[in-house]
C-alpha cells in the first residue's frame, strides 16, 4: 500500500537538508506482519517499522546521520 505524501520533521539528522521535506509511505500489510518503509526523494529511506500481530516482534529503525554521495 502506498500512503500519500506527509510532511516530515528531519531537523535531528545530522547532515539532512534545511527546509520541508516530504516523505512517501510504502507499508505491506500480511496477516502474521506489517513492515513499513518511508522515503524522501533525493535523500531515501528515512524510517523502517516491523510489527508483528502475535508474539512481539516489533522493531523501529531511524536516520539518525545523512551523508550525500559524492
């Protein structure tokens, strides 16, 4: 499933462009488990979320330092 585009907050990444920038949801919804990846484009993946629906599982990953490539 595809979100719709959201504002996001990335003023606590060292090195992330000043400004408004806006991250696009991707989340795959199973029974058992529902990982969710957010993207900002020209800078990528910005979090990573695993929830399980039984025993815990769940992890959240995200960008803590951004270094553009040379």
């Amino acid at each position: 499933m595809v979100g719709p585009p959201a504002p996001v907050e990335l003023a606590g990444v060292a090195g992330a462009p000043p400004g408004k920038l806006v991250a696009h949801t991707l989340e795959f919804r199973t029974n058992p488990d529902t990982p969710t990846v957010r993207i900002v484009p020209g800078l990528g993946i910005v979090s990573y979320e695993y929830r399980h629906h039984g025993t815990p599982g769940d992890c959240t990953l995200t960008l803590s330092e951004f270094r553009p490539g040379k």
